[in-house]
C-alpha cells in the first residue's frame, strides 16, 4: 500500500472531470445568484467544497492516478463516484435551488415534465440496488480490464457515474421529492435487501482465486509497493465491499426520516378529521375489504 504521503501528494489532471464540474459550478452559481442572497450559503458551501471537491479529489488526486494501474484504486474510485460524491453534491439541494431559481411559466412547467419520469423511474428503490449490482458485477468480467485501461472509457464512466448517482439520490434527499404511499415500507425492505446485494460483487472479488478481469500488471516502472493481480483484485473487493455497505446507511437513515414525516403527515390529516368523517372513512374502508374478499371467493 501507498504511504500517506504519496497518497495526499499524488496527482493527475483530468481535464473531463475539470469540465464537468465547472459545468456544475457554473449552473448552481447562476442559481445562487438568481435567489440575490435568499439562498442559504451553507448549501452553496456544501455543493462546492463537499461535493465538487470531493469529485476532484476522487478524479485527479491518487485514485485517478493510479485507476488505470491499479484494480483496487479504480473500484474506489467507481464507488466514491456512484454512492459518496452524489450524496455530497446533493447536501447542496440543487433541486430546490433550480425550482426556486426559474420562474413560473410554460419553460419551468416543461422542465418539470420532462424531469417528471426520470427521477420518479431512479426514486423507485427497486431501481438503485439492481443499477449497482449490475455496475460493480462487470468488475468480475473482462469488461472492468477493458473500461480501466481504456483511457475514453474511463473518462466516460468518470463524468457519467456521478451523474447517474445524482439520479439515484436527489429524489430522496431534496425536500420536494414524494414517496407513494403505498410502496414506502415495500421500499424500506428493499432497502435493506440492498445491504446483501452490493456486497455480493466485492465478496467474489475477495474470495476469487483467479483474476477475473483477464489483464495482467500494467506495463511499465511501478513503486515497489505495488500489489501482484490476484493481491491487487483483493484488494478492490474489501474496498468495494466497504464502501458499498457503509454508504447505504445514510440512505436507510433519509429513508426512515421520510417515512417519519409521512407518517407524522398523515396522522395530522387524520386527527382533522370530525368524528362524521372518521365514521365515514372507516365505513369505505370496510366496504372496500369486504368488496375485494368477496372477489377473491
């Protein structure tokens, strides 16, 4: 393993994740300025120094160094994109920010059809856990050798994997985002199905007596602190495996705090009710089980 020095000081210009996050910076500083000091800047502080930052860092610092070389420090790397970054740039609440930013008309009406199924088809929690399965299951197939040494590869999976992680994660986060009602204990269970899946891929890199992504040590002068293939691909099963398991926590915990609010939500809708209503309601709902047993018969 790399010595603390070597890690904090290794460092390599990637001029597509420079890119992308000028773009976003670019995009959330006219926000901020639209809103003329009614944003909080503790948001626009955590947009830019924890989730920008943490995207250049991931990119340009060691891990992007060294991804291509290294099969641990690309598997990090993919994680720290998909689960960390996006949960950072999200704390910022872009969203919010780009609701409040444009004003109403047909522009900000077409926007939000357009954005409409997309974020409801990535909030479903049945959509996260089989994406990363899928995503880090080609870590055990020649495809992970392919996309690491392949330089345009890399870069597309740099710029396009925090994306996809924004997808995943700002219907939960960002205050506007609903959950139906009928699915949220449904989601809740998945999630924790969800724990056991993302670890399935890094156990088989763990366990693996074979190197499963058909490359070899990539040529070249290396420190002699480099790992051999086999060592190398255990190495990125327990980080992928930590990684994975440790960021689903705060996802549970937002989880959990939404359907706290929903409950919360609708016993303050139920506690409005006059004794009539209640009456009313319960009498539907009877009427409704003894419609749907009777159908069943």
């Amino acid at each position: 393993m790399p010595g603390f020095g070597e890690f904090l000081s290794s460092a390599t210009l990637d001029p597509w994740a420079l890119g992308t996050a000028l773009v976003l910076a670019v995009l959330y500083g006219w926000g901020v300025l639209r809103q003329r000091g009614n944003w909080p800047w503790s948001r626009t502080a955590m947009f830019f120094v924890l989730g920008l930052g943490s995207y250049l860092w991931v990119s340009c610092g060691f891990l992007g160094s060294y991804s291509g070389a290294l099969r641990w420090a690309f598997a990090i790397k993919l994680a720290l994109l998909l689960f960390v970054v996006p949960l950072l740039l999200a704390l910022g609440k872009p969203l919010s920010l780009l609701r409040a930013s444009i004003p109403a008309g047909g522009f900000r009406d077409g926007l939000a059809r357009i954005g409409r199924r997309p974020l409801a088809f990535f909030a479903n929690a049945f959509v996260a856990p089989l994406l990363a399965l899928l995503l880090f299951s080609a870590m055990l197939t020649p495809m992970a050798g392919v996309a690491r040494l392949n330089w345009p590869l890399d870069e597309a999976l740099t710029v396009a994997i925090p994306l996809l992680g924004l997808l995943l994660v700002l219907p939960i986060t960002e205050a506007g985002a609903r959950a139906v009602n009928a699915l949220i204990v449904l989601e809740l269970l998945f999630a924790f199905i969800e724990l056991l899946l993302d670890a399935v891929p890094g156990v088989f890199l763990r366990l693996s007596g074979s190197v499963l992504d058909g490359a070899g040590t990539v040529a070249g002068a290396h420190p002699g602190w480099f790992p051999n293939p086999l060592r190398d691909q255990q190495l990125a099963g327990d980080w992928l495996w930590f990684i994975a398991e440790a960021a689903d926590l705060p996802l549970l915990i937002l989880m959990f705090m939404r359907f706290s609010k929903m409950d919360k939500r609708e016993r303050a809708d139920l506690d409005e009710l006059s004794d009539e209503e209640m009456e009313a309601l319960s009498a539907e709902h009877l009427r409704r089980f003894d419609g749907s047993r009777q159908a069943g018969r």
